[in-house]
C-alpha cells in the first residue's frame, strides 16, 4: 500500500481494494515504526488522519468524493494549521498552535487530502541540511548517516522512506529541489505568485514558495492542481488561470529545446553528478527535446545576492517573534529590553541569529546602498539573463545540487560551505521561476538529482517533460533499503 | 539681535474608513481591548497585509485637494524597530515613493494674512496600537485595537514662522480633512495629532538651526503653547552660548514644559526597506479623474467666496468656512433676507452660535431657521427694530414664540421711530428731571446717558436709539 503514488492510491480508493482508514492505519503504522530512526515528523496527527480517513470513505461510499479524496499527506511543519502545533522547527514556537489554517493546507483539506503529521526541517527554513531544526537533524533513508538535506528534510525523508506518499515543502533557495534530488523524490517549486503564501510563516517573502515532494512528476501535477491559484488574502499571488495539470502530463517532448546552462558545469560539480546529468541529458534527447548549451553569464552571483536579500527580509519577517504575544518568552523578564532579548536569544538558533544579524546589518544606514540595493540589482541581472535564455530555449535543465547527500555534522559548522550547497537552486528563486528536481542516477548509492527551471507559469511544461522522463527511466521508482 | 522661528509640522491623520489600512477588522474607536484586531493586526505567524482601497482614494482626494501631485507609482516600505504596541516589529509605511508629493495649503495670521505654507508630502501607513498603563501593577497593558489604521501623514515645508502660525495651520489642516470626509478631526479621540519641528535662528541668518521635535500635541492650545515653551527654551539656550540638541522632546500639558525624550544618537535605525508583502500601489489617470469629480468646494475657495460674494471680512470667513454646515447656514440665511452679509455673519457667529452653544446644539439642529434669522435681521434693514430689540425677539424666536414678525405683534416690540412721538417723551423726561438738567446746562454734558436711559425706559426700550439722541441734544442744547 505505501508504496503506490497518489495517483494510484486515488484508483484503489475509488475501485474499493482498500480504505481511506486501512491505508491512514497503515501509514502510522510505518510512521511509528520507522521515525524513530528518521526523525521526519515534529508532529502526528493520527486522531485527525483517522477521523478526516473515515469521512474521506463516507464521501467515496455516497459517490461524492473530492479531487484528492483521502490521499494522505503530511505538510511542512512551516503551514499553519488550526489547532494543531506549527512549530517552524523552532524553540520559539514549540508551544504555537495555530488558530487558523495555510491557505496551502485548506485547499488540501478542501479537495479531500487527509493530513497525517507536520514534517521536520530546518529552524524557520534557514539551513540546508535540516540540522537546525530544534527538534534535532532528520536521517537520510538511503543513509542515516547522511542529511537528507533541507529545510524541507522532513517532508523529503517521509516520502523517501515511503512513510507518506507526498508532502508539502517551502522553497525559498532550493528547499524543496535539494532535499528532494538528495532523497531521490520529486521536488516541484512553482512560479512565485502561484502558490498562496498566506499561511506559510514568512522566511524571505520575495523567495518563499509553496510546492511538493512526491514520488513521481504525475502526483506532483496533482497536488498542485489543488494548491494553485489566486487568493486575494495573498498580495503577491497572482491571478492566472490554473490548468489541469494532470491532463497536459502527456505532451510529447518532440520539438521542446531545452538548454544545459554552461555556468553549472563548474569545478564545484562532482564528477558522478555531471555524468548523471549529461546521461539525462541524452535520455531528453531521445525522447524527442533538442538540447543545447545556454548561458546565464551572472548566475555566479546567486549566492551572495540571496545572502543579502533573504536575511534583509528574514531580519525584518522574524521580529514579530518578541515574547509579547505568542511564542516563547523568557522567564522572569527584568524588563522590556530583557524580554526582547533573552526572549529572542532563548528561543532562536545559532543560525536563524546570524541570518537576522546579516540582514539587520545589511539594511543599516550606511551599509543599504552598498549591500540591499546593489543586490536588489544584480537580482535583476539574474533575472534578465533568464529571460534572455528563454528566448531560446522552452526549458533549463542543470544539476540540482553539485554533490550527493552529505555526512551530518559535516558542513553545520561552515556556514560558508553550506550555503554553496544551493549555488545551482538558489538563481531560480532570484527570479521567481519554477523549477523542478527529478532523480535522475545515483553516486555511490545516493540519489542525484536533475534540475528544470521554466519561464513564470511553465509548470506544465515542466511537469509534462519530468513526466516524460519517468516514463522512461525508473530512478524515481528505487526504494531505499530497508524501507520497501 | 533678534530670533526667527521655523516651524514644519507633521500631521498625522486617521483616515475614516471602516475597516484598516491592511486587514478587514473595524476601526471603530472604544471597543473593549483587543476585540478590534484580527490576526493580521496582531501579527501572527503567516499572515501577511492586503491594501485598503479606500485609504488610497482617501488620499488621492487630499492630494487633490492641496493641489499636490499624486504618484502614478508609491511604495510601501517597512519601518523596523520593537516596541510592544507595534505586532510586527515593523510599521508599514512609505518612504522614498510617497503617494503624494508637493501641494499646499492656506492659512490666515491672526492680522488677517493670507498666506500659503507648503506641503512636503504626504503618505499612508498604520497606526500603532496602545500601551495602558492605568489598572496595571507593575505590567503595561496592550491594546492592538488601534493598531492598522490607516493613518496619513501630512509633512509641511518649514515655512511656518510662530506658534500661531503654526495653530493656524493646523486649524486650517483640521477643516480641510474633514470637509474631504476623510478624517473625523476628533482630537481626544487621537484621530488627528501633529507633532512640530521646531528651530529658531537669527533673522537673516540662511542656515536652518538645530531643531528639535515636540510630540504629543493633542489640541490647537498645547501646540501653541509647547512652541513657544520651545522656541523660548532654545533661544535662551543660543544666547547664553549653549547649543540646542538635536532631539524628540516630549510636552507636558500640566507643566506646560518640553522634556527631552531621545536624542539623535538614541534614535533608531529603522533600516527601511520596501515591503515584500506588497506591491507597489499603481493609480492611473482614470482614478485621479474620478476621485477629482468627488471633490467639494474647499475651505480655501469657501473662504474666499465669502468675502469676495457676501463680503464678510477674512477672519470671520475663516471661523464660517471652517464647518461647511454653519457657513451653509450663513449662505441660507443671507440669500434669504435683504442685510449685508457682514450683519448676517455678525449674528450667526455671535447670536446663533452663542444659542447653540448654549444649548448643546449643532447648527444643523438650530431652532431658528436660516429663512427665520434673515426676516429678523431685515426687520432692522427696515427700522422695526433695533439691534437691542432684535436680540429680545431672537430670543423669543429661539423659545418657540413664533417667527420675527409675530413676536414683535404680540410683545409689541416694535421700535418708536416717529419724531413727534420721541420729542414729545423727551419733553416729559426733561420736565420731571430739572436737577440733571441744570448739571448738563453746567458743563456735566455726561448727564446725556442719564436722560438717554430715562427715554428708552419710558419707552420700554422701543425708542429709536439714534433719534433719541439727536433730539435729546437738541433739546439740552437748547436749539
């Protein structure tokens, strides 16, 4: 049973070859046995999974079942849920239950997915390992030595280890792509605007993006379809018709240019991605895509550009977290100063602090011009190159990340070296692209990842093309041991 | 060597719309604490602002009014600093692309002036909530209420050159908000505030001095009089060769003195950026045009008009035109009678308002209609009545004893202005009162008042007053 995609959990539901209930039942079952080892959930709600499993099988049984009736999924522990504790993997909300629901987890619920847990992942989404979660690291199935990156680390464990055949994530540079090309899922972060963000607690609100993790491009079209669209509580949302995903899956690849973009393949890259790369490069092209090479002669400057841009707004998103209202608060305050910052410096992590103090830095009289604004420029830059790109070319294709899973405890103490874990994902948020990672080989027994990035609202040509491509390859079907 | 004073002064305007600026809870001012706010007031994880429209249009229709130029293009930008009654640890404001930039306004000088102050700009942004102090030991009480309501905030040039020019602008800046119907103007209620930035330098002197800002200005009397605390604070300060400190300072009504708050080097760095959560707001020519079509006559151009069509002098046009319904009273009431419009303002601003005031009543509630007071004021024109005698009648009209002519009917007030009859009184006042009129024959001409008093008494005031006197003298004086 866990190991059916979406899609096909949602024929077995309607032929009646199980239950909503038998599959919730048999899911926590693996939940609990498994996350032990994982650490993939901060929360699980089994009584609500039970409860919304045995309305899902009232509705399928009178025939009025929703689009996602009682396909069962677990959000990132980032979406605010109505009555249930959404802790951002933070100290500061570990005691939060949220009075109202994400938008993302309300059209969900509205189309009949039943929710099983808040997944685990990096304190307030700052991190790219899921080591800075308060709830400590999540394991990677393939190897529990290993990160299985982040921040969305514990929606990609969860479908990784077949615990939840989909969940939700956040990408604001690379949250959902990385996790998923280092758990060999399918990881989707639509166009900026696409998703609603109301709901989804805010890390840098020009780069947050609401998507999936799922096994496969086809489940990914389905849950989208669900959480896509205008909502005008969203100011940045935007009001594009949303098609049927699922519908456009079958588009041939015959005539699409996809362009490898040039910059990506640098020293930085290891030699097992690159070959994995350049093979599904040629599997494209035997599907019918043309594929030649493109430039993004500023892409280089993604990095540093999203650590000016994402703490700036990050500095200023996180200073509702003052001990006043909700959240955490110090014991004993002295005072109000004493509040403030016994309140802030007890409840957040080490690196949530250094990202507020980069971006309070960065956006101080005197350092402005030189820092926020010169970024908010080159932000330009890289979005212009894109557009020049896909004048050319329908879609990009790059590796997700320039190596496989990597060792916990390796790089949590180099910031540095962290942050080039995201040099190839990070241009796409810059620019408010979707983009997608599919897997695509594997490194010494570790998935790899392959990387598209679309023009705004190309999803479903990119859904169509990754669906393609797991039509001819099984790498997105492989099982880590242990968990089949 | 003497001082100049400049004055800018930032208002601060709360818009009168139903719900807040970026969030769809109520406005609505005294609710119990706290239940005026939603989630996206008190800041909440995930929520995020969405624009009143009608705070935009609000302040269209004042840029308009103050002939400013309105921004195809304005930005909100985040205003970061903590502070318990601020949820986010940021206001939304605007910074570098306000939504109205330039335009100005009229004031008149107690002589009588006019002159135009300048407007730097004006932008939207939200209001804070409280801090309560009172009922709480040793804790500060929070109300959110307040907090998200649109607020605009109106920065002149510093052009205004004393504390009365400075009332006077706010008087003008207080009229003109509420004409628009954008503002309520309830200054208890914290609607409309101000604070003053407030420098003196030597006259003639090009460079601006040090300044200092006065907060907490909450009524036209406290502005005037914290400027002048002020002003004579720093000139002191110069002329004993200190300097004055670039500083908020605080005003005490009951001490009537500023207090230094903070200082420059304490203030903030509020490190504002734009808003991420929001777009930047786009007004195209089509809104600017319809907002235009709302617009009603202005005070500025009502002022004028008074003068100009009725000819009342300049600061009773500006008391009239500073509520658009008593100088609607005052054009009714002077189209609808043949007097001068300077008598009809005379006794709407004195009579009438002195009545209304009396009795608690807004002009529109008046008991005596526009068309009522005019027959009134022409039985004067006409020489029924005296000025004295009218008020007896304005009186009665006002208790309900019918309109002008029947009370004069029925008390009989109408005014004696028949020469026989006078001189035939004044020969019997003379005649019962040789005694005064020997002291008059001696040089004691002030007597006059005397036999004035004695004719109007006979007279029960009715008498003519200007005849009475002329043929009182020429009876004294013997020719």
């Amino acid at each position: 049973m866990h190991e059916l995609s979406l899609a096909a959990i949602r024929r077995a539901l309607e032929a009646g070859d199980f239950t909503a209930a038998e599959l919730v039942e048999s899911l926590l079952g693996r939940i609990e046995a498994h996350d032990g080892n994982l650490n993939s959930f901060v929360t699980v709600t089994g009584e609500q999974a039970r409860a919304a499993a045995a309305e899902s099988d009232r509705r399928l049984a009178a025939g009025t079942a929703r689009p996602l009736e009682g396909l069962p999924l677990a959000h990132k522990d980032i979406f605010c849920t109505a009555g249930v504790r959404t802790s951002c993997g933070s100290r500061m909300l570990d005691n939060f239950v949220s009075p109202y629901d994400a938008a993302v987890v309300e059209r969900l619920k509205a189309a009949g997915a039943v929710m099983l847990g808040k997944t685990n992942m990096d304190e307030f989404a700052m991190g790219s390992s899921n080591e800075t979660s308060y709830y400590g690291p999540v394991a990677n199935p393939w190897d529990t030595a290993r990160s299985p990156g982040g921040s969305s680390g514990g929606s990609a464990a969860a479908v990784a280890a077949r615990l939840v055949p989909a969940a939700t994530g956040t990408d604001t540079g690379g949250s959902i792509r990385q996790p998923a090309a280092l758990t060999g899922i399918t990881g989707l972060k639509p166009t900026y605007g696409r998703v609603s963000r109301w709901g989804m607690i805010a890390f840098a609100s020009s780069l947050d993006q609401a998507g999936t993790l799922t096994r496969s491009a086809e489940d990914a079209a389905l849950l989208l379809g669900a959480m896509a669209g205008f909502d005008e509580r969203d100011s940045t949302s935007l009001d594009e018709p949303v098609p049927d995903y699922v519908a456009g899956l079958d588009r041939s690849l015959e005539g699409l240019t996809i362009g490898l973009v040039r910059q990506f393949f640098d020293e930085g890259l290891e030699a097992d991605n690159e070959a994995a790369l350049r093979a599904a490069a040629a599997e494209l092209e035997g599907l019918g895509a043309r594929v030649r090479q493109a430039e993004l002669p500023n892409i280089g400057l993604s990095v540093p550009t999203y650590y000016v841009v994402a703490p700036a707004e990050c500095s200023s998103n996180l200073s509702r977290f003052d001990g006043v209202r909700f959240g955490y608060r110090a014991d004993d305050p002295k005072d109000l100063l004493d509040l403030y910052c016994r309140s802030r410096a007890e409840g957040f992590g080490a690196e949530v602090k250094r990202r507020i103090m980069t971006g309070t830095y960065v956006l101080s009289a005197g350092y402005y011009d030189a820092y926020y604004l010169k970024a908010q420029k080159v932000r330009q830059l890289i979005s212009d190159d894109f557009r020049r790109a896909f004048a050319e070319v329908d879609l990009i294709a790059g590796p997700t990340t320039p190596t496989p899973a990597f060792e916990l405890g390796a790089k949590i103490d180099d910031p540095i070296t962290m942050y080039l874990n995201d040099i190839y994902t990070i241009g796409a948020n810059l620019a408010g692209l979707p983009c997608l990672s599919v897997p695509c080989g594997f490194s010494a027994g570790l998935p790899v990842g392959l990387q598209l990035i679309g023009p705004p609202f190309a999803e479903q040509r990119l859904l169509a093309c990754a669906h393609q491509y797991q039509g001819a390859t099984d790498w997105h079907r492989r099982t880590p041991a242990g968990y089949a | 060597m003497s001082w100049e004073t400049v004055i800018g002064l930032e208002v601060h305007a709360q818009l009168a719309t139903k719900s807040k600026i970026f969030s769809g809870a109520p406005t609505r001012y005294g609710a119990a604490p706290n239940t005026q706010a939603c989630l996206v007031d008190l800041g909440y994880p995930g929520v995020l602002p969405v624009l009143n429209r009608g705070a935009v249009v609000m302040a269209v229709k004042f840029g308009l009014a103050v002939g400013a130029a309105i921004a195809p293009r304005s930005v909100f930008a985040r205003k970061n600093y903590f502070y318990p009654d601020l949820p986010k640890g940021y206001q939304i404001s605007q910074y570098e692309l306000p939504i109205v930039t330039g335009g100005s306004l009229e004031i008149v000088t107690d002589e009588g002036e006019v002159r135009r102050i300048g407007l730097t700009r004006a932008h939207l942004e939200e209001d804070a909530g409280k801090s309560v102090h009172e009922g709480f030991e040793r804790l500060t009480g929070i109300d959110l209420n307040r907090a998200g309501t649109p607020l605009l905030e109106i920065v002149s040039e510093p052009e205004l050159r004393s504390a009365q020019e400075a009332a006077a602008y706010m008087k003008a800046m207080h009229t003109l908000v509420r004409y628009l119907g954008i503002c309520d103007g309830n200054m208890q209620e914290g609607s409309f505030r101000c604070d003053a930035n407030v420098s003196v330098r030597r006259v003639g002197d090009g460079k601006l001095g040090t300044r200092t800002e006065l907060k907490n200005l909450n009524s036209f009397r406290f502005l005037e009089r914290a400027i002048n605390f002020e002003v004579e604070r720093q000139v002191d300060l110069l002329e004993e060769g200190g300097t004055v400190v670039q500083e908020t300072r605080l005003y005490d009504a009951e001490r009537d003195e500023t207090r230094p708050m903070r200082t420059k080097e304490e203030a903030n760095d509020y490190r504002y950026f734009p808003d991420p959560d929001l777009l930047p707001v786009q007004i195209d020519a089509a809104l600017v045009e319809q907002v235009r079509a709302t617009l009603p006559e202005l005070p500025d151009a009502r002022r004028r008009r008074l003068g100009d069509e009725y000819g009342v002098k300049a600061d009773d046009a500006v008391v009239l035109a500073a509520s658009p319904a008593l100088a609607n009273y005052f054009e009714a009431s002077a189209a609808a009678g043949t007097s001068d419009g300077q008598t009809v303002a005379n006794w709407v601003l004195g009579e009438l308002s002195a009545a209304l005031n009396r009795d608690g009543l807004d002009v529109t509630e008046s008991r005596i209609e526009p068309a009522g007071l005019a027959q009134l004021l022409d039985r004067i024109a006409d020489g029924t009545l005296s000025g004295k005698l009218a008020k007896q009648v304005f009186e009665a009209m006002w208790t309900g004893e019918g309109d002008a002519d029947a009370v004069i009917e029925a008390k009989g007030l109408r005014q004696i202005t028949d020469t026989g009859e006078i001189r035939r009184i004044v020969d019997e006042v003379l005649a019962v009162n040789p005694e005064q009129w020997e002291q008059y024959r001696s040089g004691k001409t002030k007597v006059l008042g005397f036999f004035v008093g004695q004719v109007m008494k006979a007279t029960k005031g009715r008498a003519n007053p200007a005849e009475v006197n002329r043929l009182l003298k020429a009876a004294l004086d013997g020719d």
